[in-house]
C-alpha cells in the first residue's frame, strides 16, 4: 500500500476514534502490515504537516498513551459555541489532592490527608466522579487501605502523553521559588505543577472552593434525605406491624363474640 494511502487511512482512523488511539491498536488494524517503528515515523511526520498548517483547526498530539486529534487552543471558544462545552471544573482544593496522587501514587488517602493536614474524602470522591482518579488496588498495610491512582482521563485532560510528562519535583522547587521565593512547602510546589499546565489548557478551569463546600453541604443533604426515608419506613414498617395485630386482634375478637352469641341462641332454643 502507498505510503500516502497509509496516512490517509491512519487519519481517518484518529479522526473516527473518540480516545486517543494506541500504535500498537494502529498496527493490529492493518494487520501488523508495519512495525511499530514505521507507524510511529508515519505519525510523526503526519503531526509535522499538521502543525505546519496555519489553516489546520485541530493539531496532532500523543496523549494518554495514543495518539489523538485535539482542538488547536485558539479554536476552542469556537467549539464551545458549537457544542455548548464547558470546560472541566476543578477547585484549588481538589487540583492541589490530584496532584499529590499525581505523583505519590499509589496512594491512600490517609497519606493524602497527612499532606494537605485535612480531611480530603470529599475531594477524592469528586475527581472520581470526574474520572480524573480512580481505585487501584489495596496497601500491604493493616486494614488493606484503598490505593488510588490518575486514570487514562487524567493524561487525556492534561494533555500528557504519560505520567513522567509533568515536572520534575526539581523543575517544581525552581518554579515555586522564584516565583514565591524558597517556601519549603511540598503542598504548594505540587499544587503549582498542575497549575502550570492548567494555565495552558483552556478546557480546564479553576473555581473557588466554594464550590466543594456547596457540592460537599448537598450530598450531605442527599445522604440525610436517604437516612431519614430510612427512619421513615421503618416507621411505616411498625405501624403496618401494629395495624396488622390490631386487625387480628379485633377479628378474634369478634370471632369470641360471634361464637358467644352463636352459644346463646342455641341454648334459647333448647330452653
């Protein structure tokens, strides 16, 4: 096959994949036809003549252990109005727990809450919920504590190709001192990596912690709700428990007083 049909097929391929696609998923549709080696020279050259094209919309990226077309930065307040897409939400708090399990994991979440000095069960429920953190086995530790790590999601969101993508913790102490001076704080040197990309990707935004704690203050109304349905049928449970005896109790009772008067009209009669 020409090399020209190849790459006209490959981008097709991307372009019909809604995650990023591997090379190795590549080469096992044409049938490992090509190595690795010349699909990945294939793809890279295809990126190159993307990138070079002023008039592109989209460019080509290798995220998330594929590869995937993404919207060039200065056409997503296009798309949004096509789609009406917002951007990924995510809180100071949360972003400052997703980096610490960004490069502590596998980690529980006691080791995340000795970090941060409070309690992040919260938090770590909400970026699951947005598929940015996920379980991951359990800690040879007593009590078999949860371990949590990022998902594919997490690298996709961020445009990482892998997870040794994001700065070194060297790279981060530089950053944070000049720009905070020699602050010694591991909390805010982690936070300031994901800030560092977040900056740079428009599809994620940062909102006040507000959010958390109005998200946090709902579920707990939520569960109270669950709670008190449960009270409440429970309730209901004994007064239908209660209404059954009374039922049977005053049938009974009237069977005795059928069976008295039944009693007495035939003694009349023998009389």
């Amino acid at each position: 096959m020409e090399k020209e049909r190849t790459k006209g097929i490959v981008e097709f391929l991307l372009f019909a994949s809604e995650k990023p696609i591997s090379v190795e998923r590549i080469a096992g549709i044409f049938d490992d036809a090509y190595t690795k080696e010349e699909l990945y020279s294939l793809l890279d050259e295809l990126r190159t003549e993307i990138s070079s094209s002023e008039s592109r919309g989209v460019k080509l990226e290798e995220v998330a252990g594929g590869w995937q077309f993404r919207t060039k930065e200065d056409n997503q307040t296009w798309i949004k109005k096509l789609e009406n897409i917002k951007p990924i939400r995510v809180s100071p708090s949360a972003l400052e727990v997703l980096a610490i399990i960004a490069y502590k994991q596998p980690i529980t979440k006691t080791e995340a809450d000795k970090i941060r000095g409070v309690d992040s069960t919260h938090i770590f429920k909400t970026l699951m919920d947005k598929d940015l953190v996920r379980i991951c086995g359990r800690a040879d530790l007593p009590g078999r504590p949860l371990l949590y790590s990022t998902t594919p999601e997490f690298l996709e969101v961020f445009g990482l190709k892998e997870i040794r993508e994001l700065p070194s913790i060297t790279e981060i102490e530089d950053m944070v001192s000049k720009s905070f001076g020699d602050s010694g704080d591991y909390r805010t040197e982690l936070n300031e990596s994901l800030r560092l990309i977040v900056d740079e990707k428009s599809n994620i935004e940062i909102v006040d912690d507000g959010l958390d704690e109005a998200e946090k203050a709902m579920e707990e109304m939520q569960e109270l709700g669950k709670e008190l349905k449960v009270d409440i049928d429970l309730v209901q449970e004994k007064v239908d428990i209660v209404f059954e005896d009374a039922c049977r109790k005053y049938a009974t009772h009237r069977q005795k007083n059928y069976q008295d008067t039944s009693s007495d009209t035939i003694s009349d009669d023998n009389n």
